[in-house]
C-alpha cells in the first residue's frame, strides 16, 4: 500500500499515529502513513522518531522512498536501533527545528528563481542554507543587489498556498516547469503547484512556509562560476 504522505496537506503536522506495515532486510521500517518528508527534489529527507506503545523510541536518520516502489517511503533508523514488528501501532514525530529551517530557505530558493529568471539546472536545500544554478549568459551577478532584491518580495509577506493540476494540464503548461534538472513529482495523475502571492507559482513537491514573513532576512553568501553559462547561487538564513 502506499505511504500518506501528511506533509503534503499540513507542512506544520509534527506528529501522526501510524501503523509499521513492514521491516526490510536493511532494517528501513514502512509505515501506512508518516509526517517525515522523504529525499527529493533537492530537498533532504527528515529525521524524527517513532515512539513505541511502551514509551521507548526508534530514532529516525533520515526518510527515502522505496527504489522497489516509489508509492512507499522508508524510514532509516540511526545504528543501533532496536526494529519495530509489522502491525505494530507507534507515532511518529518530527525533528520540527530541522524541518522548519529547511521550509524557510526553500521558500526563499523559490523566490531567487523570481529574482533571477533564468532556467534553473539545479539546487540543494540544507538546514538553513541552499542553493540554485542557474544557465546565465556571461556576466557579473552582484551579491548585494541580489539579495536587496530577495529580501524585497520576502518583506511583501505573501501567502504561500498550494493547489493541484493534472498531469495532461501541466503537459500544455510548460512555462510552469523552471528546473531543467528536477522535474515535478508525478505518478499519481496530478501535480502540486505552490504559489507565494502573486509573485511566483511552479510544480513542487516540497515542503514551504505559510507565509514569506517566516523566512527572515537572507544573505546571498557565494555566486560561483560552474561553467560557461552555469552560475551557483548560495544563499543563507540571516
């Protein structure tokens, strides 16, 4: 059966009550259901925990999706943790500060590609940190008008909402689509758009604030020549 995946409809739910469907032969523990955003998208997987009936915990490293079926996601306890039984009912709870660090700089990283609208080859989201690589002709990116520009449409305290297409309508919809490198999650016959006001709106899978004013103030920390035509932006939490 497939994972319900809690972080698509509620990005803040920190905790949820599931059921281990399975424990495979790596000892990655499958749950019906989970909070804990999975590696995609440049965005890494969450850590957390699961608490058993008994009070004790399993702590969590990280969240993958299954290579053998992408429906389910894999949660890869830490070493040294004891396995759960399938049928077993336990919680499972979100390290919240990571997550929310990572929320705030992909919302950000959504709108650098506003800022700079160029196509988009790549990016990275870390904790409280990320990056975007853009395919810009020669010619100089300044990191302070950059970020002036940045932290303009951060302080506009857009709205960041989301809603859902279909498959065949993103087909006639190219232009929604900015990263050339990471396409949007597909598979279930629709797609997850993600709004931020009226300044941005692309396919995303990823996990976002409610509201740009939860972002902060952000420094552009690094542009990096890549290639030719290839510039790395770094940006960073203030």
């Amino acid at each position: 059966m497939p994972t319900e995946l809690l972080f698509r409809d509620d990005a803040y739910l920190t905790e949820a009550s599931a059921i281990v469907e399975a424990v495979n032969e790596r000892g990655g523990i499958i749950l019906d259901r989970t909070v804990l955003y999975a590696t995609g998208g440049g965005q890494p997987g969450d850590a957390g925990m699961l608490r058993r009936a008994d009070g004790t915990t399993i702590a969590i490293g990280t969240a993958i999706y299954d290579p053998e079926d992408r429906s389910r996601v894999i949660h890869v306890p830490l070493e040294g943790q004891a396995s759960p039984q399938p049928g077993e009912a336990v919680t499972v709870l979100l390290d919240w500060e990571r997550r929310l660090k990572r929320m705030r700089i992909h919302t950000a990283l959504h709108l650098l590609s506003v800022v700079l609208s160029y196509p988009v080859t790549g990016g990275a989201i870390g904790d409280g940190d990320g990056r975007l690589d853009f395919d810009i002709p020669e010619g100089g990116l300044d990191k302070a008008e950059i970020a002036d520009k940045l932290n303009a449409l951060i302080a506009r305290n857009a709205d960041v909402t989301e809603s859902w297409i279909t498959d065949a309508e993103l087909d006639a919809n190219p232009g929604l689509v900015k990263t050339m490198s990471v396409k949007p999650p597909r598979g279930s016959g629709r797609v997850r758009l993600v709004a931020i006001g009226d300044i941005d709106l692309q396919p995303c899978g990823g996990t976002h604030v409610r509201n740009t004013a939860e972002i902060g103030l952000v420094a552009v920390t690094d542009i990096e020549k890549k290639g030719k035509q290839n510039r790395r932006v770094r940006i960073a939490l203030g």
